[in-house]
C-alpha cells in the first residue's frame, strides 16, 4: 500500500511542477510582450490540477501490475433448508396431540365435517 502511494504522489508533483513550469513561462512570455501566447501556457497552468488530482487518484496501483478482470462474488447466508415431514425445527418430531399436528378437518374456522362449510 504504501508503494502505491508513493507512485500517486510522485505522479501529482511531477504534474504541479509541469504547472509551474506553465506558470513560470506564461509570466515570462507576458512580460516579453508576447500578448495573446501567454494565454497558452496560463491556461495549462489553470487546468493541470484538475487532471492531477484525478490522474493521481485513478487507481490504486499502476496498470501494468493490476490483476484482470474478476467477477462479481457475492457473500449470501446459506439457502434455508425447511425441516423434513414430521419435524419440528428443533429436531423433535411432532406427535397428533400436539399443536403443529392439527388436522386439515380440525383446523379454526371448520365445523369439524369436511366439505361443509361453517
């Protein structure tokens, strides 16, 4: 990690020293009276820093060590398995009398005799 940090940064300050290199010669070229050709150089020095910052936080390590293409893996919970017939989640298994074990004919809302309605 910190060799590549020291690669962004190196690659930062070599572009803020072409920018004031820029600067240096857009002053230089205003003072010889050169008018309108000091623009060039002073517009370099105006948009370098944007594409510094943006070159030098591109990556975290340089294209020619970085790894290929790596597809998408997510982390997901295992898939729920139900417990088998006649098994209750805990591993007991479920007797008629019990609660879980009520009958289709013997469910809330029936008259106890199948096929006719409450």
């Amino acid at each position: 990690m910190s060799a590549d940090i020291r690669y962004r940064q190196r690659r930062y300050l070599i572009m803020m020293g072409i920018r004031v290199v820029c600067f240096v010669i857009a002053v230089v070229v205003w003072l010889n009276h050169g008018g309108w050709l000091a623009a060039i150089p002073a517009a370099a020095a105006t948009v370098l820093p944007y594409f510094a910052v943006v070159f030098a936080n591109g990556g975290r390590e340089p294209a020619a060590r970085r790894p290929g293409f790596q597809s998408y893996e997510p982390s997901l919970p295992e898939r729920y398995v139900p417990p088998a017939d006649g098994q209750h989640p805990d591993g007991a298994a479920a007797s008629a009398g019990s609660p879980g074990g009520a009958s289709p004919g013997n469910s809330p809302g029936s008259s106890g005799t199948p096929g006719n309605p409450a």
